[in-house]
C-alpha cells in the first residue's frame, strides 16, 4: 500500500512539474519578450446584446443609421424632424440597424454626438448608451402597443448587394409590435438615368416594401402620385397604406415654427392610422329592402359587396329595426333578394355592436332613404360606431347630411 501511494504521489508531482516547463514562456513569445514576470494576458470575450428598457409611455423609434449604408450619419432632415419631435413632447429612441444581426439598437453617446441634437435630448437615458458598453438591442419587451419605428429616409444600400433592408425593417418592427410609418421623398432615382444599375434596383424594392407599412407620408404630390402609380401599375396592389401628403420645411430653412407644424401633421398622421376604426377589416352592411327594389341599384349594392369581400373586408349583414330602433342581423327574407350570391361565404356572422369586437362601421351602399339613414345614424354613434353611405344624385339637405356622418 505505502509503493502505490508513494507511485500515484511521483506521477502527481512530475506531472505538475512537465505542465510548468511547458508554460514557461520561449523566447519568441510575448510574455519572455516583456520580460519573466509579465502578467498573463487574457482574451476578454465580447459582451453580449442587452434588451433596451420600455419606456414609460408611447414612444417613436426613429431610425437614423442603417450598417452598410453609404451614410456615415443621419441628414439634416432626420435631426431637424427628430428633434422637432422632441420638442413637442414626444418620447423619441433614437435607433440604428444592425444588418448582421437583424436587429434594432440604441446609438451610442459616441453616435449622438455626431448629430445635430440638443444635450437635453441626446442625455436621456432612453436615447442611447455609453461608447465602448454593451450594444443595446430592441426586443419585444422593450416596445409598448402604441409604438412607432419611423423611418424618416431610404437606407443607400452597399452596391452589389442585392439587400431587402426596408423589407427586413418591416419585418422586425412586426415582430416586436412597432408599427412603421415612412417619409417617402419621392421616385427620381427610377426616373433618372444617372442612377441606373444597383441604384435604381434598390429603390425599386424600397418602394416595394412600403407596400407593407402602416403609413406613408410622401413629402409632395408628385412623390404621392408617382407612388401610387407603382404600387396600382407596377405591383397590381389592391391594398395601399394609409398615404398622407405632408409638404417638407424649406431644405435651407430650420425654422422652428416650420418643422413644429409639420410634426404636428406628422404626428396627427400616426395617431390616425394607429386608430382601430380606420384598419377595415370588417363592417355592418346595411340592407334596405326598398332600396334594392331599383334594379340598378340592388346590382350596384350586389356586385359591391362581392368585391369588399374578395378584398378580406368581412361583412356582418344588418337592417334597420324600426320598431326597436336598432340594427338587428338581416337574416331570411332580407337576404333571399340576393339571388346567387348569397352565399354563406359572402357575410360574416352576426356581432353585436356592444361587443368589443364588433366592425367599427356601419356602411349603407345605397343611402337614399333619409329617414332611415338618419335613425341607424344616430344609432350606430350612440354606440361609438362611424357611419359611411354612398349618396346618389338628387336633392338633398348638405347641412342635414353632415349630421349623419
């Protein structure tokens, strides 16, 4: 017993001896260049992405710097709306996107102050982080429901990379609940010649994902327009964003009065778009028997309603219960008028309008009847419904119908 306990200590012993030759430093190597006693130097690994904190209340992620961009740095614009924003009182994250990692982050203080923005702005906490930390990235929970990625400006993407940066924005902002609105300045880079090639290409696809935005604002009506043309021309669309025209301060000028007032109508934008009543999804359709007596009319009612289905507006069918003042389901001999496309595939089931899911609109394709539009009128308001009607020809009361609506 005392050999083998004698054998295991001598193995124990020169085995630590080899393993302190071996880490003896050689002369080619840095720690016996510095000198016998140099301290050991360590590899310290990368810090991992942290999760941004939520912010208190709705905030706007404003994108100011895209990696592989040509753009070293926001525009003047961008700061001059950002921070016009700011001042309005706004909760502004001033963002940046990784394209390695498909992410969002908060900039750096590194970041902001190479931006045109007040101390008072860029020292928040909730703007960016110190140079040199961790970098801080956008997750689900650092996002409230009513929150905004806006992209004021087009990526300029690294050439030769065929790269869906905005699509991949867009992508993200969903997963993490932002909604996406975008400053669009226009289509000259598909008109123009001189930027042929990859340029063009990559604005073609820009143009293709606002396609999937929550709100565009194009800065004129020839931006609008030529947008509209390529989303109905060139990609068939049969749904647009909610798209507002909102002119741009005078590039030369910085006047504080001009940017308030267009962040005012920028903001009055997102809060209509993020309005629930305004995203059709479904509505009450309203039937009047009379009215479908006129064959023109009935027709025009009919092929109406096949084509807001076909689109994915859902339609709850209703009529007007004069004795209970009400709207109440059309069911049986209200609908028996519809001949062949009465399908059961053509309506949606019946919601009550007290029901927190019930479509915030009452529609009437055939608004003629002045009594009973003004009764399912007040009705529907009584129950924080809007009303929409399409009015034909023939006298009416203007004063009396903006009432109804």
């Amino acid at each position: 017993m005392l050999r083998l306990a004698k054998y295991r200590l001598d193995r124990v012993f020169r085995t630590r001896a080899k393993s302190k030759a071996t880490d003896r430093p050689t002369s080619a190597s840095p720690a016996a260049l510095a000198g016998a006693h140099a301290p050991e130097v360590r590899q310290i690994p990368p810090t991992a992405p942290l999760p941004a904190v939520k912010a208190t209340g709705p905030c706007i992620f404003v994108l100011v710097k895209t990696s592989g961009s040509h753009a070293a740095t926001a525009s003047s614009f961008v700061t001059l709306c950002t921070q016009a924003l700011f001042d309005q009182g706004n909760c502004i994250r001033l963002v940046a996107w990784n394209s390695d990692l498909r992410k969002f982050r908060l900039l750096n203080r590194d970041e902001l102050g190479g931006l045109s923005l007040s101390h008072r702005l860029t020292a928040l906490p909730t703007c960016g982080v110190g140079a040199g930390d961790a970098q801080i990235v956008i997750e689900r929970s650092s996002c409230g429901p009513d929150d905004w990625l806006l992209v004021a400006e087009p990526a300029l993407a690294t050439p030769n990379k065929p790269y869906l940066v905005e699509m991949d924005q867009i992508m993200v902002a969903k997963r993490l609940g932002l909604r996406t609105a975008f400053i669009f300045h226009g289509a000259e880079l598909l008109r123009a010649k001189n930027y042929a090639g990859h340029v063009a290409k990559a604005h073609e696809q820009y143009m293709q994902a606002l396609l999937l935005a929550d709100a565009i604002m194009p800065v004129s009506d020839l931006a609008a327009n030529d947008l509209m043309a390529f989303f109905v021309q060139h990609q068939k669309a049969d749904r647009i964003p909610p798209t507002n025209v909102i002119s741009v301060p005078v590039k030369e000028s910085d006047a504080r009065e001009d940017w308030s007032d267009y962040v005012r109508r920028l903001r009055s934008v997102l809060t209509d778009a993020a309005d629930a009543s305004r995203s059709l999804t479904c509505l009450y359709y309203l039937i009047d028997p009379d009215a479908l007596s006129d064959a023109a009319m009935g027709v025009f009612a009919r092929w109406l309603a096949l084509a807001l289905t076909e689109r994915g507006i859902g339609l709850v069918p209703v009529v007007w219960d004069a004795e209970s003042k009400k709207l109440i389901a059309a069911e049986g001999d209200d609908l028996q008028r519809w001949f062949d496309i009465r399908s059961p595939k053509l309506w949606s089931p019946w919601v009550d309008p007290d029901q927190a899911d019930a479509p915030r609109w009452v529609f009437d394709p055939c608004g003629f009847n002045a009594e009973l539009l003004r009764e399912a009128a007040a009705f529907a308001k009584s129950r924080g419904l809007r009303v929409a009607a399409i009015l034909y020809d023939g006298p009416r009361d203007s004063a009396q119908d903006a009432v109804y609506f």
